[in-house]
C-alpha cells in the first residue's frame, strides 16, 4: 500500500471544513421518527407515557446530530427544541397529504396502507421533516434526510423547496423536485416527472432557478418543467412527456400531439424512413 497515498487521505481528511453527521445515524433516526409517527408497532397498545418517552428519546437524538454540524451543544438543545415544536403542525400538513392519496388513487385501500406502503408518501414525509431543519439551516442534515429518502423511493426532493398541502406523489420512481421549486395546494404529480432549473450556472445559486407550480395542478409522467421563471398556472393540466421551459396560463392543457399509423399501411420490416413516407 502506498505511504504517500494514506498522507494524502490523512491530509485530506484534516482539511475537511465541513461538520456532519454520522450518516447511519442519521438514516436510523429518520427512519424511527417516521415509524413513531405513523407507524405503530403491531400488537403492542403503546401507553401515554410510552409517547412521551419516545418524543424525548427522539429528541435527544436529533440534538446529538445537529451537534455533530454546529459543535454548540446549547444551540444543538435549542434547535431541537425548535424542531420538535413544530413538527406537530407538519404532522397535521402531512395527513393532508396522506387523505390526498386516498382521494386519488382507486387503489388505495385506507390510511394505514398510505402510511406503510407507499414510497411517494415517505418521500414526502421525509421532505417536510428535513425542511424544517433546512430552514433553520441545519442543511447538511436536511440533506442527508432527503438523499436517504431518495435512495428508498427514487423520489428527489430538495429539502429547500416549499410545497404546499394535499401534496400526492403517484408511483414515484423518478420524481425530480430542485431546491426552490415553489408548489402550491393540491398539486398531482406521476412518476418521473422533473421540476427542475434550465441553467445550473454556479453564479445562479441564490436565485430562483426552479419553476412554480399553482393550485389544483396535475403533471402527468415523464413532464419535465424547468426554469425559475416558469409558472404553471392554476388549475392546470400537463401531459405526459411535455417539455417545458415558459410560463402556462391558468386552466391550460398542454400535451405532445400523438398521431395514429394504420397497421395495414406499413410492414413491421419497413425502415422508419419508408413508414414515414407512407403517411405522406
């Protein structure tokens, strides 16, 4: 093994001037928090004092990782105290968005499926859990939230963007969300639609490079929507596999003109080029 190759990693490591987490740590708690939230464990009548226990745990846990960023221990306390106060307003956002999937998707069985079934649902949860810490910048945390939650759901959402309530992600896998999207209430989206930014310059980070989507929206799979000044008006609908880098007025439809070939008028063994000229 070579010594020069270990001093450059020590090297390296040292110079590190970024503080986080420890990732596992990290993953286990999210994933925790999420279960206590929603999940309770089968055959097991949890008591009162069980909550409440678990409510301190878990907060204690959270100032032990928020510590590892800001190495304060009474900003980490404070910070966490912070979190846990409004998670109860995020929980109530989230049945919202839970009521959502029931409301759209015929599949849907009841609740508690949503809840420990649905991968668009975790996403989302894991959203708002992180975007409380993002606006408290705590964002290396943030982050790691919201990449752990897209490595378990192929769901990326930035832990910066706002999106309002009745939020439903269908599907999924795919699902692209920049960080200062702006997504209003009761907003559909299907899988491997993208909210993203036209330019990625390094000099645009502290603009607005993600569109907005209005009220009562429906994107269908495949959309891709991008540019910080893009707006999707209200009330909206864009169809499967629309490009789009402008503005859309409210109650617009917007979709790729699909054409019909008889099958009688060409042959499977016909070049693209002969089919095409068949049409004409």
């Amino acid at each position: 093994m070579s010594l020069e190759f270990l001093q450059q990693l020590f090297e390296n490591n040292n110079q590190s001037q970024t503080n986080l987490p420890d990732k596992q740590s990290a993953h286990e708690f999210v994933d925790s928090l999420f279960e206590f939230l929603f999940i309770p464990t089968t055959g097991v009548n949890r008591k009162q004092t069980d909550i409440e226990k678990g409510w301190f745990s878990y907060k204690s846990h959270l100032a032990t990782l928020v510590y590892d960023v800001v190495n304060d221990g009474a900003k980490s306390q404070e910070i966490a105290e912070a979190f846990f106060d409004e998670l109860p307003s995020v929980y109530n956002l989230l049945q919202t968005d839970a009521k959502a999937f029931i409301d759209n998707d015929p599949a849907a069985l009841n609740i508690e499926e949503v809840y420990q079934a649905y991968p668009g649902f975790y996403a989302i949860a894991i959203y708002r859990i992180s975007n409380i810490l993002w606006r408290k910048n705590i964002k290396a945390l943030a982050r790691l939230f919201t990449e752990y939650a897209h490595s378990q759901t192929g769901v990326d959402i930035h832990p910066g963007a706002t999106i309002g309530e009745s939020f439903f992600i269908d599907h999924g896998t795919g699902v692209v969300i920049g960080e200062t999207s702006a997504i209003g209430k009761n907003v559909k989206l299907y899988q491997s639609v993208t909210i993203g930014a036209l330019n990625s310059a390094k000099n645009k980070k502290e603009s607005k490079r993600h569109p907005t989507i209005e009220d009562n929206v429906i994107i269908y799979s495949g959309a891709t929507i991008l540019g910080g000044e893009t707006v999707v008006g209200q009330d909206s609908v864009i169809g499967g596999n629309a490009w789009i880098t402008f503005s859309v007025p409210a109650s617009s439809l917007v979709y790729n003109k699909s054409e019909v070939v008889a099958k009688e008028s060409f042959s499977y063994k016909d070049s693209v080029e002969e089919i095409l000229k068949k049409q004409h």
